[in-house]
C-alpha cells in the first residue's frame, strides 16, 4: 500500500469525524449539550460546547495537515503513463542492422516564366 494510500485513507476517516462533530452541534445551543441538562451533571452544557468547539477545530486542523501531506507523497499519473510507454518500449523487438540512409532526392529545376 503506498503512503499516498495510506493519507487518503485518514483523510476519510478524519472527514467522517468531523461530519459526525458538526451535525451534533446547534448553532441555536439546542443540540447535544441541550439535553444534558443542567450543570449539575458532570461536564455540564458549558465543558461538552467546549469539548466540541475544540474538537471542530482540531480535526479541521488535522484534515489540511493531512491534504498538505498528501500531496506531497502524490507520485502522479505522469509517472505511471512513463512506466506503461517505458514497459511497452521495451517489448518491442529492437532491429540490430543499420539502414542505409535514403539517397538525396534530385533539385528541383526551376521553370521559366512565359512570356
């Protein structure tokens, strides 16, 4: 498996993360921290609003990291086209005898303009 495998695999699982994160949060303060109910609890409204802030950010962060590594461990698919041109290249039988060049070809001699 090759590394650049290797990102786009994280970086569908951090996409996914952050999918689930932000669907949880209401940006009315209605979403998962409302039905928690009050600060008795432990963690409370305030520290799981916190909790989620925090965790948006982190995995956006992580996300552009993982995009910014990814491209540069990208060979490209330049590189594999050169290696299926270089492979049939070299399937084909290379002719060992020397052609004689082609013989000049005769001047073409100018035509006098009528009068």
């Amino acid at each position: 498996m090759s590394t650049f495998t290797i990102f786009l695999v994280l970086i569908t699982i951090v996409c996914f993360l952050l999918i689930i994160v932000i669907m949880v949060q209401n940006p009315k303060g209605g979403g998962l921290s409302s039905s928690m109910g009050g600060s008795t609890q432990m963690g409370g409204v305030q520290k799981t609003t916190d909790f989620l802030d925090k965790s948006t950010w982190v995995l956006a962060g992580a996300l552009i990291v993982l995009v910014l590594l990814s491209s540069l461990s990208f060979s490209g698919s330049l590189s594999d086209n050169n290696k299926i041109i270089d492979a049939s290249q070299s399937a084909t039988p290379k002719t060992t005898e020397k052609t004689a060049p082609a013989a000049p070809k005769p001047a073409a001699t100018p035509v006098a303009p009528s009068k």
